[in-house]
C-alpha cells in the first residue's frame, strides 16, 4: 500500500528535522550534512509526486504539511522552535527543487541570526524555494486593523498580477515563482476569513483593469472553491488557473483590448484567439499546473456548446472553469471602465442565471449567490427608511437581506455610533422592517465600508 500524503509529509519534516541536526553540528559540506540533505531532497521528490507546491508552516506549536498537522513529537521539536526562532513561518518548496537549493535552505535556517524586530531575516534568493511569515494572522475577524492588512495583501496581489502579465508578454511565460507566492497567501486568506477577502474584490481600481480583474477572478473561484469543501493545495491550483485564465490576452493586440467602441467581426475573430493562446503559453510554462491550461482554454465555453473557441464541444467543462467562469463574467459586469458602467447587482445575476443553466450550471451560480449575496460584503446600500448601510454578512437562505451596519441617517448624516441589523429578522410587523431599496456609489458617501466588517 502507498504511504499517505501524511505519511510523507510526516517522513518529509523527520528528513528535514535531520539535516538541520547535522548542519548545526558539522560543516556545510560534510558528507553527513550531504548524506541527510539527499534524503531530504528524496522525501520532498516523494510528496512532489501527490502534491505540488509542497508547503511547510508553522501554527503556534503546531508544524504543519500542506493544511494537514502532522504529530511532530521529540524528534520534531527543534525544527519546531528553530524555525520560530527565526521566525520563519512558512516554506514553500516548488517541484523541480535541486540538492543545491536545498543545501542552501538547511545552511540558511541553521545559521541564520533572528532579527532584533522579530522580523523574517534575510533569507537567499532561491528559484523552486520561498520562505516567509504567514501572510495573514490568526486574529479575530472584524475591525480596521484586519481589514488594513487584507488591503494591503489585496494591493500586492495586483502588483504581482502585473509583473505576471509583464513576463507573459515578453518572455511568452508568466512568471510562475511569483504568481504561485501570491496564491499561496490568497489561499491562506480565502481559508482563514472568506468573507474580508471576497470583500476587497469590491475595490475599484479602474486604472489597472487587466490586474484586478485576475486577482479578483483568483480570489472568487477560490471562494466558490472553499464553499464546496476544496482546500490546500488544491485549492492553489483552483486560484492559479484563475489568475492566469486571460493570460493569452498578452497576446491580443492593445488597440482590440482598449478599445471603446463596439469591436468589428474580423477584431472579435482576433479577440477570440486568446483562450488557445493562454492555453499554449502555460502549457510552455515550466511550474504550471495542468489545470491552468485547461481553464485557459475552456474559461468561455459554454454548457450549451456556445462560446469559443468555436466549434469545441465538451460534454462536461471542468469544475475548475465552471468556477473561473462565473467569476469571470461577475467580475467583468460590476467593474466599471472607460466604456462600461458598472452593472447591478440583481443585472449579472440574472445573466449568471439565464437560459436555464444552458450557458452555467444553475447549481454553481445558485451556491455563489448565495456566496456572494446580491448585495456583496463590503458594500454600502441604500435602506427603504433612507438610511445608508454597509453590508456587513451575507444570509445565505435569503441573499436579498444581509447583516447591516447602519451609518448615516436618512438626511446622510453620519453616525457617531453604527449599529448592526439582520434584515432577515422581521419582527412582529413585517411592514415595518428595514430593506434594501438601491446600492449606493462608494464616491457619494466618505465611508470606508471595508473598515466597518
């Protein structure tokens, strides 16, 4: 019988928790510290083979392999306390690692000196290796504080998905190293608190478009992803692939892209290339998950045969592209640009749902309104009373009356005290209770809705 991914994940940290032992007690090159490093290497190439991006945390005392805790007893607890010491909190470890690199990694952690701040020392620069501290703290959800360090994260995560499509498109291969940091720590926050994460898909950062959409995308397909009960490290191939879902795109001429006038038959024609151009480009890319071609390929075909590329029939799409493709057409529908108003709410649900789940499974789109809510977390709405809110919680069974935060009266003057609401909670004169009339535009209230979560 084949050992489980707990067993190698188990055998993995002993191999790792070795080596460390003899790089602290003779010379990098020594042929002990050699002989425990390529057993070392051997377990990683072992687990490589059932899961790919390998990832090591810490948790408090808890040593972690992909999401799974492993007993870590005796033989396990210097590696545990070295590497808080140092305060190294997680090691991702790609597939195609070397003995080289990872001799580096043993040597680093052995004889690196924690910083004075606590921070994360410096570390060398590693191609198949990352390490780092957890990108979001097991803190208690809510409050400013939180929703200031998801921002920042959501801010980087652009600025990645930039540098991502930069190396697509002049070097015909995204950066893989870079994007798969980035979903790693997207992940990590979809898994730890879904609703601030999905929150900050609200944002809009209109002048880089093309970037938070592949971010926002990411972070949707993983939300839907974490709702069916998808996690660890399938749950980052679930994100790559939505991130990198448009990726031929770099392909597409600028002037078919930015145009803002209806596009002809023969520029859609060119448009209309870049889902088998993204699907050529990962499938080039060394480091990319199968499925990041797939979903490239099939992310605008349709259940009932339409879409493109045309003439494609598939009997079933991948789940993967069932969840990238939703996210895709919200997404693009709420994000206003140059040439677009952003849609309502109630509009893109009603498209998701059109045609009676010939074009998506009507499943899928019944499980992310639900996910989602017509009226998301993060933004503020407009109550029949006159009263501005933000939404606070989505209420699944009834995705039209959300939790509420109240704050500003129905004149628009702000609250000194905001008070929540459940708006499915009635009372004893249905008539009398509180609703949502309208979404309210962020740019005609000075709220900060995501701070209020």
């Amino acid at each position: 019988m084949s050992p489980s991914r707990t067993e190698l994940g188990g055998d993995l940290l002993r191999r790792f928790a070795a080596a460390l032992r003899s790089g602290q007690l003779y010379s990098s090159g020594h042929p002990i510290v050699a002989r425990n490093v390529a057993a070392l290497v051997e377990a990683i190439e072992r687990l490589h083979a059932v899961a790919t991006p390998v990832v090591v945390g810490v948790v408090g005392d808890e040593i972690i392999v992909d999401d799974t805790p492993v007993s870590k007893g005796d033989a396990l607890a210097s590696l545990v306390r070295r590497l808080k010491h140092i305060a190294v909190e997680r090691v991702t470890i790609e597939r195609g690692v070397t003995v080289e690199e990872i001799t580096a990694l043993v040597d680093a952690v052995t004889r690196v000196e924690p910083a004075a701040d606590g921070s994360l020392p410096p570390f060398p620069v590693l191609p198949h290796v990352r390490v780092g501290r957890v990108t979001v703290q097991q803190q208690p959800d809510g409050g400013a504080a939180d929703m200031a360090a998801f921002k920042r994260m959501y801010l980087e995560a652009v600025s990645v998905a930039g540098t991502v499509w930069e190396s697509a498109r002049t070097e015909q291969q995204p950066d893989a190293t870079a994007a798969r940091s980035m979903v790693d720590g997207l992940a990590q926050a979809v898994s730890k608190n879904r609703t601030a994460l999905l929150a900050l898909t609200t944002l809009k950062e209109y002048d880089d478009y093309t970037f938070t959409h592949m971010v926002n995308v990411s972070i949707l397909t993983m939300g839907q992803a974490r709702a069916l009960g998808i996690d660890g490290a399938l749950l980052r191939e679930f994100g790559l692939a939505a991130l990198m879902h448009d990726i031929g795109k770099v392909r597409t001429p600028l002037g078919i892209l930015n145009k803002i006038e209806e596009l002809t038959s023969a520029e859609f024609e060119i448009l209309r290339r870049h889902p088998v151009d993204g699907a050529e480009i990962l499938r080039a890319t060394p480091d990319i998950p199968t499925l990041a071609p797939v979903v490239a390929f099939e992310h605008h075909l349709r259940l009932d045969g339409t879409g493109y590329p045309l003439a494609v029939r598939r009997e079933g799409l991948n789940l993967g592209t069932a969840l990238c493709s939703i996210a895709d057409v919200y997404d693009a529908m709420r994000s206003r640009r140059s040439y677009q108003q952003a849609f309502p709410s109630e509009r893109i649900l009603a498209v998701l749902k059109r045609n009676d789940g010939r074009q998506f499974d009507p499943h899928l789109v019944r499980r992310f309104v639900q996910l989602i809510g017509i009226y998301p977390a993060g933004s503020l709405v407009r109550l029949n009373t006159g009263e501005t809110a933000a939404v606070v919680t989505i209420y699944a069974p009834d995705p039209n009356r959300p939790r509420v935060k109240v704050v500003a009266d129905a004149a628009g003057a702000r609250l000194d005290t905001p008070f929540e609401l459940n708006l499915w909670e009635t009372g004893a004169q249905p008539e009398q209770s509180r609703t949502i009339v309208a979404p309210v535009d962020p740019a005609d209230i000075d709220v900060d809705a995501l701070a209020l979560l």
